[in-house]
C-alpha cells in the first residue's frame, strides 16, 4: 500500500495553556480545575497526517511546518 493510499495530511493541532505549556488534543483535558479550563485553548502548530487505515493521527515526529512537506512525504515513493 502506497503511503498516498493510506495517508491524509491535517492540521496538527494541541492544547496551548499558561506560559505556553502545550499538551494533545487526544489525551485528558490539560486542566485540572474548572477554573482553569479558560485558560487553555486549541491551536494549530503545523501539520501531520492521518493514517486511514488504523485511524490514527501522526506517526511519531514532530509536525512539519508547512502543508507542502507534509504531502511531500505523503506523495513519496514507499521504501521497500
């Protein structure tokens, strides 16, 4: 399977809260207090993909800065 089959690149995305402390999006709620839940919020640091198959996001590296590398990757040839 040809990573263009299996791949989709998306936004990558986290939690931002307090002195740009940072924590996933698919995790726990970074906060521990009601209180707290406003001081956080969802922003964009780059891009990763989705693994279609497994219905995952990312694959263990940080997010590329730019749309263009990310697909980059996906459009390259699968080593063998």
């Amino acid at each position: 399977m040809s990573r263009k089959d299996r791949y989709q690149v998306i936004p990558s995305r986290v939690w931002k809260g307090p002195e740009g402390r940072t924590a996933s999006i698919y995790g726990a709620m970074p906060w521990t207090k009601p209180a707290e839940k406003p001081l956080w919020c969802i922003v964009q640091q780059g891009w990763t993909v989705l693994d279609l198959v497994r219905g995952t996001v990312g694959i263990g590296r940080q997010p590329w800065p730019t749309q263009e590398l990310a697909q980059q990757w996906v459009d390259a040839p699968t080593p063998s």
